[in-house]
C-alpha cells in the first residue's frame, strides 16, 4: 500500500509547487510590469534617473535648444514624494514662451501621460499659471501649482488618452493621431511654464503610483467635499441653507439707526423762531 501511496502522493507535490513557483513569477512580473509598460519618461532639466519603481527617466533631451533648466529645488525637500525621487521634483525645464516635447508612439491602446510639478520659487498663487496641450488638446486648465498644493510639494497630473484607428481620444475631443505626441506648455498671463519630468505608459489611472498622502490636503479636500454636500434634515431640506437664513454671520456690532434717534432736539430752533417772529409780527400790525 505504501509503494502504491508514493505514486500518487508525487503529482499532487508537483502540482503545488508549480503553483508555488507560479504566483512568485506573477508576482516579479506584476513588480517589473510597470517600468516595462513606461514607453518614455525624461527627467526634465535634470539627468538621467531610475525612480523606486523601475521607470527610467532619460536625460532631458531640451538641454541646450529650449528653454532653460534649472536645479533650483535641489535646496529644498520636497513633500509626499520618496527621499531616492525627490530629484524628479527639484529639478526643472521652464522657457519665456511655450515649448514641449514629442513623444512616438507605435502601438494603438490606452495610455496615461503622467506630469510631475513641483512649485519651488514662487510662495503664493497666481504666481505661475500655465496649461498644458496635448496634440493641440488643453488637457491641464490654468495650472497654479502652490494654489494646488503648496510650495515645494510633489504634484501630478495624470492624463488618460486612447489611440485606436488613427484617432487619438482624449477628454471626450478626438482628433487625428500621426505616430507623435506632443506634450506642450503653453505661456500664460502668469510667469513663465515649466515641468519638473513626465512619462507616458501603457495602461489606466488606477495603475500609475501614487505619491505620499499629504495631512494639509486631505483636511481641505475633505472640507470641499463637505461645502459640496451638506448634510440634510428630516425634511430632505439642506441644513446649511435654513441655519445660514436664521444665523447670518455679522462681521462686527450692529450699527444704530440715525433715524430711530429722538427728534426733539430738531423743534427747538423751530420754536425758537416761531417765537421771535410773533411778537414782531404784533409789533408790525400797531404801527
């Protein structure tokens, strides 16, 4: 029985260790699956970098022809990003005018153009406010990084688009796609446009990493969301509203009604003259 129960046993040994090796291969692959699906990253005004997840940025591929670079954040930590990837933050391309880049794509798909943003100069908004332009499509409306999240603080924007049949999708606009995208920033009223570094992968939002949750922003997000939804009574009426009507907020004491004030001291110079003018008007009649 023993020799028969061997056999048997063997298969099933085999079977979950093949599973075993399995989930770990899965598992590398799904860790090296991002940095394999990055078709273009550069690191703006900077060089050559590898982040934590295996995306290789190239040297920027302006230095010398656009714009100009600066290390000026190289000073500065930069929030919510890793210490190994604060560079990607510190280190940026700005240009009097609008400039871009230009990215090749081969295969048609769904792809994400992820820019990263770092505001290092300027410490108040409406300093530096920009859009940017993807295949002549404003994907980033009126960019105020510092109004977004503050000075010297990691900040992305994460830009879903399609390719299929020669036509690139994006933001609900189509228009037709020729092998090239082109990722512009474009001069605005306020300073001058700029990235800190971008990549373009294959795949959805829910895939690109996120960055280092931030206390100051989710307090305000949360503080949006409740201006956005008040709370609603028994009577399905919104609190906010009816409270606001009953209490409204007085920036100071109430100023007095100058015309609520007693009026006696206004007769007396009536009286007075009419007093004057009787006995003169006697006087008048006996002559």
């Amino acid at each position: 029985m023993r020799r028969v129960a061997a056999p048997r046993a063997a298969p099933l040994v085999l079977a979950a260790l093949s599973l075993l090796l399995a989930e770990r291969c899965g598992a590398d692959g799904g860790a090296s699956s991002l940095s394999e699906r990055v078709i273009w990253a550069v690191n703006a005004g900077g060089d050559a970098h590898t982040d934590v997840h295996g995306i290789n940025y190239k040297k920027d591929p302006l230095e010398g022809k656009v714009g100009k670079a600066s290390d000026y954040g190289m000073r500065l930590p930069i929030l919510r990003s890793s210490p190994e990837d604060q560079v990607l933050y510190q280190t940026e391309r700005y240009n009097e005018d609008t400039f871009g880049y230009e990215v090749p794509v081969r295969d048609e798909g769904e792809y994400i153009l992820v820019l990263k943003f770092s505001e290092v100069y300027f410490a108040q908004s409406q300093q530096k406010v920009f859009d940017v332009r993807l295949n002549g499509h404003v994907v980033v409306k009126d960019l105020d990084i510092f109004e977004r999240v503050g000075h010297s603080t990691a900040h992305d924007e994460i830009v879903p688009f399609s390719i299929k049949r020669g036509k690139l999708s994006v933001q609900g606009e189509v228009s037709t796609f020729n092998g090239k995208l082109t990722v512009e920033f474009i001069k605005g009223y306020y300073d001058n446009p700029k990235v800190c570094a971008l990549y373009v992968m294959k795949g959805k939002p829910e895939d690109v990493p996120k960055l280092q949750p931030h206390p100051g922003l989710e307090k305000r997000d949360e503080e949006e969301e409740e201006e956005e939804d008040p709370e609603l009574g028994e009577d399905g009426v919104k609190k906010s509203a009816s409270t606001a009507a009953k209490n409204p907020v007085r920036s100071g004491p109430r100023t007095p009604n100058p015309y609520a004030a007693d009026n006696s001291s206004l007769m007396f110079p009536i009286l007075v003259a009419f007093g004057v003018f009787i006995p003169t008007l006697f006087c008048l009649c006996r002559l």
